[in-house]
C-alpha cells in the first residue's frame, strides 16, 4: 500500500507530525487486512522510523518476519490482479524453485503492460511486456 501511494509513504515518513496519529492511521488502514502482530509491527515502525524510509522498514520488517517463519516473501508486480489459479501455480513454482514455502505480495501496476515482475530478496525475475519492450528498444537504438 505504501510503495503504491507516494503520499502516503510522505506522510508516514516525514519527521513533523504525531507519530501516535501516524500509527492510528496505520491501524484504520490494515483493519482487516493483516494481523494483529503485523499491525502492531508496521504501527510501530512509523512512531519510531529511526531516520529510515518507511518503504525500507516494511520492507525489512517483513524479510525478518518471513526469515524467523522460514518462508520467502514474493514480491510480484502484474499489470492486472492475479486470480486464485495464477497465484497459486505462481506460488508452487517459486517455491519450489526456492526450497522454501513463499508467499505473493500482488502490486498492480498498469505500466507494467503485461507478464510478471517478481522480487524475492535480490533475486528479479523480469518476464513483464514493459522490460521486454525496454530491451528492445535499446538493441534498435544500437
């Protein structure tokens, strides 16, 4: 949500402002849709962001959580919503590629045109029609 929204991420990571509201808001904006632990964790990394960005402290945060769980986390950038089909061969295959159970974070990104982008640590796989149309680009420009 965050990497989605740029002034969201602003008003979350700017130094002036009460940090309570900014975790009150954090709180109304995951109200059913992520647990309480990880509620509770993303409301605390905004009070207190230490001089980081909060897009790297969510970031980190989450590789922490799906480390100590021994689980990879996914994230996959599609130009369209994924159905329960796709995320789920999407899921199978990387994780066994990866020997570790993984779980999808989904952005939708309309720029992306069409494919997939997915990110798990440093690791990219760029099978999207935009990075496909970039290369191609590039090889006619000489």
């Amino acid at each position: 949500t965050v990497a989605e929204n740029p002034d969201l991420e602003l008003a979350l990571g700017r130094r002036l402002g009460d940090s309570a509201a900014k975790g009150a808001l954090v709180e109304t904006l995951l109200k059913g849709r992520a647990s309480a632990g990880a509620t509770l964790i993303a409301a605390s990394l905004v009070q207190q962001p230490r001089e980081r960005r909060i897009r790297q402290l969510l970031t980190r945060a989450t590789d922490i959580v799906a480390d100590q769980r021994n689980r990879a986390v996914a994230t996959v950038v599609a130009a369209a919503p994924l159905n329960a089909v796709q995320s789920e061969r999407l899921t199978a295959a990387l994780s066994k590629r990866y020997g570790t159970p993984v779980s999808l974070n989904t952005i939708v990104d309309p720029t992306v045109v069409g494919g997939l982008r997915v990110q798990i640590a440093d690791d990219v796989i760029d099978a999207s029609v935009s990075a496909r149309l970039a290369d191609l680009r590039q090889r006619l420009a000489g």
